[in-house]
C-alpha cells in the first residue's frame, strides 16, 4: 500500500456545513470512520483533496426514539449500534448485522452511514496500484476492459456491506441532505446495479439518517457467509424478517447482499403468505433467492458457491425464524 498523500481535513459542526464544504471542494470526499475510506486511499483507489470529517456533528451521532421507531444518525457507530437495547429487542437483525461487521477494533470507529455507502468490492480493484498497474487496470478505474467479464460494458463489483440487508427487511427509510434540502427515500431505493455507481446519493448529498419504524408482529435475523470468521465481508449475507399468523406465514421478507452490485430484497415470497411453512414453502423461498442472485466471479471464491450458499442461508433463517416465532 502506498502512503496517505496529503489532504486538507475540514471537521465541519452541522450536516449543513458538511454539505455546503462538500460542494465548495470539487475534490472532496467524506469520511466517518475511515475504515473503508483510508485503506482505499492508500491503495490509490482515490485521490481526494479534502476530506470532510462527519465526527464532529452532534445531529449524526445519535439515537432517537419516537413512538413509530428509531431515528438512528448515520455517525452512530456499529458497536454502539450492536448493543443499544431497543435494537436488540425489537430490530435484532440489525444487531446481528452490525455485530458481523468486520472485527472489534474496527466497529469501534465504523459508522452506520459508512457503512451502507460503502464502495463496491472486487478481487481486481481491491488491490494495490502495483497490482492493478500489472494487470493494465479495469472499468471501475483507470481501465477499459472488466476482468470479470471481459466484453461486459458494465462492472460487476459486488456490494458487500453487512447492514443494508437488515434495514431492508424492515423497511427503514434514509435521510439525505443536499444543497436543495433534505429528502428520504426508502434504503433499497439508495441503490442501483451498477459497480461503479451503486449509489443513487447525487454528488451533493450526504446521508443523515436512517429512519427505521418498529414493528413487534415481525421477528428478524441476519447471517452471513465468509472466509474468517473473525473478522470478513461477506460473500453473501441474507436477512430475513418474518410474521407469523397463527399456523401460517403472516408475512415473509428476505435481502441479500455481497451476491450483486446492491443489496436487493427477493421478490416472489408473497405467494407462501397465509400458508404453512412447510418443504413446499421452503423450495419456493430457495428458488426466489436463488432467481435473484447474481454472483460473478469478484471474489476469491467461486460465483457458483456464493449462489449455492444463499439460498441455504435463507431457508435455515427463515426455519429458525418460524419455529421461534
Ligand atoms: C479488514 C476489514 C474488514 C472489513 N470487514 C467488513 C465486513 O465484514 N462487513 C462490512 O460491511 N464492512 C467491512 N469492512 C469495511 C468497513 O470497515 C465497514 O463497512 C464500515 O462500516 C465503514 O464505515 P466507516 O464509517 O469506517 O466508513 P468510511 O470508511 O469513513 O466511509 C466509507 C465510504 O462512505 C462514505 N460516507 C461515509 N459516511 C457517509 C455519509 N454519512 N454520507 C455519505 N457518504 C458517506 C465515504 O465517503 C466513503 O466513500 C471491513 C474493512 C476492513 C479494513
Ligand atoms: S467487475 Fe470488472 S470492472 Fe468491476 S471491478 Fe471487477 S474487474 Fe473491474
């Protein structure tokens, strides 16, 4: 890795100025954690002029409570994510996902908003220059030819953040703010299919908030798959959230991530509400998951196990969700 290069830090005192510095700054970029961001800049993935530091505003670095649910600021950090005791009561896969990400050291400055903006992964492009100087580069950066797929037009580096998943399946909603004020918009809908842009923030907006509503009729889980236990991305994470309705299934919502360039809920789940969970609902849930997963090879490990592995993931969460509920 190459040494940071020199960059002028700004430690603005509101999400306003944030915004406002990051538009006064052609080259600038924010950082919460730094945990993805300063390895990447070693790498030379970026070159960022200025560097915007979210860890000195108040209205990010909070958890508030409403009687429709938590209003968590994109500087909280994962650790503190992980053990607050409303999220583990009521949004446990939101613990568990925040809880999977990377090791201790790392959830101690992580942040939620880092987090789900997180770049797209790839075993070509998360490399050193020398590396990637060897290999005359890729689309994502400096390149005109995907490694992965060498007569795609588009990347396919994998989104591999653990909590996107989680905030899916409960329908949390994100708070943006940009130059034309703030917006939200439901967290699936803060991303796109596309590795080299995954993020549909316009370049002028910084994530807030995410808002996520309570809802005790649904119990959640997260699980992931990974190479170390200890301390990895996923090579595929699945969150599940379910509603039991007496012997049937009330309802059934199932998000992926690591398998495509954004986390995605799996459609076609509807069709087993109001039935048993029973092999028939299981097959169903294993063919939804697998029809939308979309691994290439951007991994050391095979696109094939990563599309095998998920729907396995899926089934044996939605089963431990079924019989606990
Ligand atoms: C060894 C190692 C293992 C890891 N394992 C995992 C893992 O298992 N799972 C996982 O999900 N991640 C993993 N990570 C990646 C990273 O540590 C986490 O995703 C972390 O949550 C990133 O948060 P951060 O606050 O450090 O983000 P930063 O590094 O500060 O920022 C990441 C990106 O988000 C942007 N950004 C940050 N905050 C905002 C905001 N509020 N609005 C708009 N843009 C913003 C930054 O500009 C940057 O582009 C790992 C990293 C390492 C080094
Ligand atoms: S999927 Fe292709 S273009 Fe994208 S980072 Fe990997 S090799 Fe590069």
């Amino acid at each position: 890795m190459n040494a940071l290069p020199d960059f002028r830090l700004f430690r603005p005192a509101s999400a306003g100025e944030a915004v406002r510095l990051n538009t006064a700054h052609a080259s600038s970029r924010f950082i919460a954690g730094g945990t993805d961001l300063l390895p990447n800049i070693r790498r030379g993935l970026f070159n960022p002029a200025v560097l915007i530091d979210l860890g000195g505003i108040p209205e990010m670095a909070t958890i508030t409570e409403s009687a429709d649910g938590l209003r968590i600021g994109a500087g909280v950090t994962l650790a503190k994510l992980a053990v607050d005791p409303r999220v583990v009561a009521r949004l446990p896969a939101l613990a568990q996902a925040a809880l999977a990400v990377a090791g201790p050291t790392h959830r101690q400055s992580a942040t939620l908003g880092g987090n789900l903006c997180l770049d797209t992964r790839c075993r070509y492009y998360n490399q050193s220059e020398f590396w990637r100087d060897s290999i005359h580069h890729c689309l994502k950066l400096d390149g005109d030819t995907c490694r992965v797929a060498v007569k795609s037009k588009r990347c396919y580096a994998a989104f591999s953040g653990d909590v996107a998943p989680a905030l899916i399946v409960l329908g949390a909603e994100v708070e943006v703010l940009g130059e034309k004020g703030a917006r939200r918009l439901a967290i699936a809908d803060l991303y796109a299919d596309d590795g080299m842009a995954w993020l549909t923030l316009k370049p002028d907006e910084l994530l807030v908030a995410v808002h996520v509503p309570f809802d005790d009729a649904w119990t959640s889980a997260y699980e992931k798959m990974r190479i170390r236990g200890s301390i990895d991305f996923p090579l595929a994470g699945v969150s599940v959230a379910l509603r039991r309705d007496g012997a049937n299934i009330g309802g059934l919502r199932i998000a992926c991530t690591g398998v495509a360039s954004r986390p995605f809920a799996v459609d076609g789940l509807d069709v087993i509400a109001g039935k048993l969970f029973d092999a028939a609902a299981q097959t169903i849930v294993a063919e939804c998951v697998d029809l939308a997963n979309r691994s290439m090879k951007t991994t050391l490990v095979d696109a094939l196990f990563r599309r095998n592995v998920t729907p396995v993931l899926a089934r044996r969460l939605a089963q431990r969700l079924w019989n606990g509920a």
